[in-house]
DNA sequence: GATGAATGAGTCTTCATTCAT
DNA sequence: TATGAATGAAGACTCATTCAT
C-alpha cells in the first residue's frame, strides 16, 4: 500500500491512492511474471501480485478479468517483443559463419538468457501440463523459429565449407538446449545453491560457443 | 501453503534404512510423482493422489503424515536407487575414455533420462522456488555429483591424450544440459506437441554424442 | 448485506417537500426500478443502475447515498403519485354501484397494474424478507386503503340492494388478488413464457370484472 | 454446530461431528428453502443455509456442486411429490361439480398453499428473472396443469347444466390468482404485518369458495 | 458536479486434514 | 487398517463505496 499512515505533517496531504490507469498494468504484469516464475501459477496468490505491484487485489481485477488471463498476458507480453528484438540483430548480420554463430549464441544470451524472457521459458515448462496451450504457443512462436535461425546459420557455413557436415536440425536441438537449460536453472536450482557452487553463465556461456565451434571445425581444412 | 521456509522441511537426508515396512504403497508414490511431474506440487490434489493409486484419501494419511512429506518421499524414494545403477556402471568401466565418455551419456539416458528419474528433475526445477531444500538436496546428491563423474571421465581422455584440453568443469556442466534439457522437455512441452515437430530422443542423444566427441578431438593426433 | 433490522431503514414517510431539486436525475430511479423489479434489490448492481441511466458509477452517489437508499426512493417516488390519480377517479364518481365497481377494477388496472407501479409490487412482495418496513408502508399506505376503497364500493352496492349481502371485507382480499397477481405475474412467470400460453391482461380483465358481478348479483331482484 | 463446546463429563465423548449421509442433504435442502424464500437467492448465504442445517460450509458441497444447484434441486424436489398428491385427490373424485369444485380449492389450500409449496410459489416470482428456465419449468408443470385441471372441473359442470355457460379458461386463470396470492403473501407481506390485519387464510378461503360457486350458478335453474 | 480508478469487506468455492465409523 | 463424511482455513472473485482527478 502507499502510505496509508496519516502523515506527521498535517498541512501536507498524502492521498490514499493514486490514479495511475497507464502504468498499472506493466506494474502489474511485472510482479505476477516473478511471484509465478518463482511460485508457479497454483502456488502464486493474486494477494501478493497485486501487493507487490503496490495495489490491493480489486484493482488487479480492473486490468485482468481472472487469474488465467493474467497468466496468458504474462506470457504473451513478454515473449514477443523481446524476442523480435534478438532475431533482428542475427538476421541483418554479414558476418561470417563462424562469427555469426557465435554471435548468435551471445546475442541469444544478452538478448533471452539474461533477461526476463528467462523467467518466462522457466514458467512455461513448469506449467506445461496445467497451460498446454501456453506451452504449444511458446513452442511455436518461440523454441521452433528460434531453433529453425540457429539451423540456418549452421547450414550456411556448410554449405559455404567452413563448417564439417552434420545432422543439422539435430544439432541445433542441442546446441539450444545448454542455453535453455542454464537459463531456466538461474530460476530454478541456481538460485538455491550457494554461489560458489554455481557455474558462472559467461564461463558457461565462452566453454559453449568453444566446444560448438570445435564440434564444427571441418578436417578437411 | 507450500513450505518454502528452509527449516520446515521434513528431513531428506532420512537414512535408507529408515524406511517404513514393506508394504507400504509404492503405488502412492507412484501416482504422486506422476500428478506431481505434470501438474506440479500446488496444483496436485491428493485427492486424485489417492484415486490413482486405488485408495482412499485417508488411507493416504496412514502413510505420509501430510502433503509436503509426500513430496519428499516422492523425490527421496526415486532419485537414489535410480541413481546408484547409473554410477555403478560408469565406475566399474574400463573402457577407453572416448567409449566410456559415450557410454556415459547413453547410460544416464538409459538409467535416467528415460526412468521416471526424468520427471523427478522437471519437478524439482518447478518446485525449486517453493522447496529449495529438495532443490539443494538434488543439487548436492545429483547434479553435483554427475557432473563431477563426467568432468572425471573426460580429465582422463584428457590425461591420456585422447582428448584436447578444455575446461573441464565448465564443459561438463554444458554437456549435461542437453540431456538433462531433453529430460525435462519429455515431461513438459513435448508431451504438447504434435509428435511430428519433436526431435526423437534417440537421435539427439546420438548426435549430441558424436558433437561432444568431435568437440574433444584431439588435433595433435 | 441487506438491511433487514427496522429501525436501520432510512424514512419511508419523508415528506414530499422534502423532495430534492428538481434537477435529480429521474432516470436514476427509473433505471433502478427496471433493475430491481427484474432481478431483485440483492442481484442488482449499482454499476448497472448507473449505466442504464447514462451516468457513471460515482454520479449516483451524488444523489443517493448509498444502494438501500436509492431502493426507498424509488419505493416512495412511484407509489404516491401513482395512487393518488387511481383514487380520485373513484372518490369523485356518482356512477351506480355495478359500474362504480366495474370502473374500480379497471381503473385500478390501467392506473397501477399496466403502470410501472405493478413492477414495485412484485418488488415489495419478493423484498419484504430484506425490507419489512417498506413491505409494511406499503401494506398501510397502498394494499390497505386500495382493499378498504374497494370495501366500501361493494358495501355501498349492498346498502342500497343492488349487490347481495357478503362478507365484504374478505371479498375485497379476495378480489383485488387476482389483478395484483396478474400485475406481479407480468413481471414475472409471464414474461418468461411463451406469449401464446399468457392470458392476455383484458380477456383477464374483462372475465373478472364479469365474475364479481355475477358473483354480486341480488337474488332477490 | 452440534456441540463442539467440550463436555463437562470427561469420561463422555462428544462427537464433534456425525456421519448422516442420508439425512444431509434433505436437512440442507429444508435449510436453504427456508432461506431462499425469506431472503431471495442472492441475499442468501450458503454459510448460513449451512449452519441452519448444522453442518459446516464445506458440508453443502458434498452434496451440491454450487449455489444454483442447490437452488434447483429446491424447487426440483419440492414440486413434484407435493403437486402428485394434490392431483390425485381430485382426478379420483366422482363427486357431483359443485362440490368437487370446492373440493379443488380446499385441496389445493391443504397440499399446496399451506404447505412448504407456498414458499417456492413465492420464490419462482421473486427469482423469474434470474431463472427463467426455473420459471419456465414451473409454468409449464404447476402452473398450467394445475389451471387446466380446474379449466376441467368447470368444464364438467358447465357440460352437465350445472354451471353457467363462461370463458373457462379465463375463469380458471383469475379462481387460481387469490389462492396463489394468498400464498405467496403469506411468505411476504402478510409476515410483516401485524397478525390483526392480516385475512385469516380459513376466511379468505371460505369466501372464494362462496364467490366462485356463486358466480357459477346458473340462473335457468 | 461528474468521473471512474482504487479499495477492501464479503461471498463462493476448493482442498488438506481430521476423525467417526 | 481403511474409508469417506465432515471440517475450516485459504484463495479467487465481486461489488458497494470512496476519493483523486
């Protein structure tokens, strides 16, 4: 709440709420993505979104017509843009193949790993079973695409001989998955073990482009 | 509630030779992973629990004093038997490092990615945030130890030449992520996704494989 | 909650010149009474009452302080006006007894029954749980004289040996029933029924006035 | 509740709670009738209808699934066995018209208007707008049937000389009115009312008999 | 005055847990 | 031991009322 005690100086007026129709929502939506990203969708009480987001519970039923669509709005506010973000700067690049895939990696990090999207791509595989909709539109939109760009960046230095031939599609599955891994791991176990136990993302992140880029290298060179 | 206060939670590191008689329900657990893995702890009712296992509710509670005990002798209950057989085989290996690092990782898919080990590993990253206790209990007891399992097999092919040198650790901790990434997914957006737009287990393990051992390839050889 | 202690309920007998400037949104009543009269005082909402009129939520309160208020005001706004032109149609006739009686019923039909007054009976009837002091005003300023009005009709017919003698203070119950029936009913099961299996209001009519005077007529004659 | 207080004889053992599984849900069903029609189906809380069956909130959804269950099953379970024994005493009666015509509304008094049946009169007004299917069901298998059984009985009279030629349909609809009136006053208006004002049921009864068979007689005879 | 965003008490509904049978 | 009826605390959602704009 926003400061409900009478203030000590009687002249001046604390109002008991302000009107702030514009902000709530991303105020909103912010504070529902971290209690369900750390709590889960059952486990999350609307009390504590709407009290995190410094309203009381009626207002988050201004914005949000049910518990369910607050879920939805979570995820599809945050997927698309910051996604749009990430595959602009892959697809306007010149570099070349090696470069390019690594920078692809990097950006995918800077751009999704480190972001809330992170949060996001945790959410979605805990409550898979309980929003497969949410799940199959995530997959769509989000782990499909992004992994057909990653494939196409491999097969392009194939083609071009800089890298060795290999299951292509394949190997972006699993080139995805230590990023997807890592990313979701900083809400989930990461999160709960002592730091020094942790494995540091950018030192996870240089030994992935690394091992990658030597799984690549072409012999015949 | 669900405990997320650290102390409140019943004791994991219960010593094997604590458990209860025989007789005992195995099909409670059974059940209670499968409704815990997909719908996750909150949203699990242990009505359905009971239902599913042939029982009443209240037969339940002859067994476990409540529902975050359940929760615990789910993970307890399936993680080390699963994970004993896993490391046996790897430990009694005297395969050269190149073989042993490939069965390694077809072993854990073995024993553990494709066991029900699996869904204990979606639900623990789920939960983490509701009980990081579980969560640092798996991390000490399970992800800590495997990776220092591979990162051991690996320093050997290094040792002996078979493998170019790297960052152990880290590498480890990237090659696990595929697998454990593919774990989880069986449980999670795969099971919401046309079969058809799925990548077959079988072929990323084998392709992750054939990119690690590309990855450590020697070029001095 | 709905007040049904007595004493808590605002003044049903305010004065008429008690009335607020003329400016007061009638439609505010109007709408309500719609309201009320279709879903009852409890399932109303005062946001609906609000639009309905044309105003916002906040509006409303300018003019009525708060829901049991409006719910008295449009009880007392609609029943005085009302009535008063009903009885001076017949106070002021010099008509035999047969017609007077005849014009008693019809009047009361076109001056309450086809009204909107007809809606604030069946309110009243399906309030007077939660309001018994209204349901008591309009029991003394409305159902009594109307039954006592019409005693008097019959008792003057009787005196004068154009009706046979009866218990005429029962008769009066029993035949204002049917018309106040039918008023309610039109707001009611009527108006959930197929129009072909409503009687239609005249034929209703019609048949009951020849009822009564069948009913009245002096054998001796 | 039924005694929760701890009894004073320690060596007794009272019960915080009985099973009835047999007897909950018609306890409920009197309970929540009782309500519904004093206060309406929106100002009634299921807590209350709760506790005036003694049983706890939790209780009433074993055996409804929600507030408009219950208030169907009310008016479903009511209805028809009440309505069944009213029907049979007059379809069996070989008595001459007059008398069976009396006996129709003397019957309908006793099984209907003086019985529970009167209050779900009463409430199916109140609620119509809200329940409109429940309104429509009532109509067509109380309202109608029970005005064409009477349609009948006038009809037999009038076929036999007895009664004087009239618009029975018509007549019907306007004899039921003051019964059904008088009934649902009697959950009403007539319960805010002092007991001196009110018409005894017996009088109000008696004189429509009297009217009715008085507006019949035939005057050929 | 008029508005409608914000509030929070109140109600329905669920479900972990208890306990009479 | 097993059952499932009963409980009651907790959480989603509504809406009368207030008040900043």
């Amino acid at each position: 709440m926003t400061a409900s005690a009478p203030s000590a100086q009687p002249g001046l007026h604390t109002p008991r709420w302000e009107r702030r129709k514009e902000s709530r929502p991303a105020e909103l939506l912010a504070a529902a993505l971290d209690l369900f990203v750390e709590r889960g969708y059952a486990a999350t009480r609307l009390d504590d979104v709407a009290s995190r987001a410094g309203v009381s519970k009626g207002t988050l039923y201004l914005y949000f017509s049910n518990k369910e669509e607050l879920f939805t709005a979570v995820v599809r506010e945050n997927i698309l843009p910051l996604l749009a973000r990430f595959r602009e700067g892959i697809e306007r690049s010149d570099a070349e193949p090696a470069a390019l895939l690594e920078g692809f990696f990097r950006a995918w990090w800077a751009h999704v790993g480190a972001t809330r999207l992170s949060g996001i791509a945790k959410l979605i595989v805990s409550e898979a079973g309980n929003f497969p909709d949410v799940a199959r539109f995530f997959h769509e939109e989000v782990i499909h695409p992004t992994g057909e760009l990653l494939a196409l960046v491999i097969r392009r230095g194939i083609e071009c001989g800089d890298f060795r031939p290999l299951d292509v599609e394949a190997a972006a599955h699993v080139w995805m998955a230590p990023l997807v891994m890592k990313a979701i791991s900083s809400h989930s176990i990461d999160s709960c073990c002592p730091l020094h136990e942790q494995m540091p993302p950018q030192r996870f992140l240089d030994t992935h482009v690394e091992l990658v880029l030597a799984a690549l290298r072409n012999p015949r060179r």
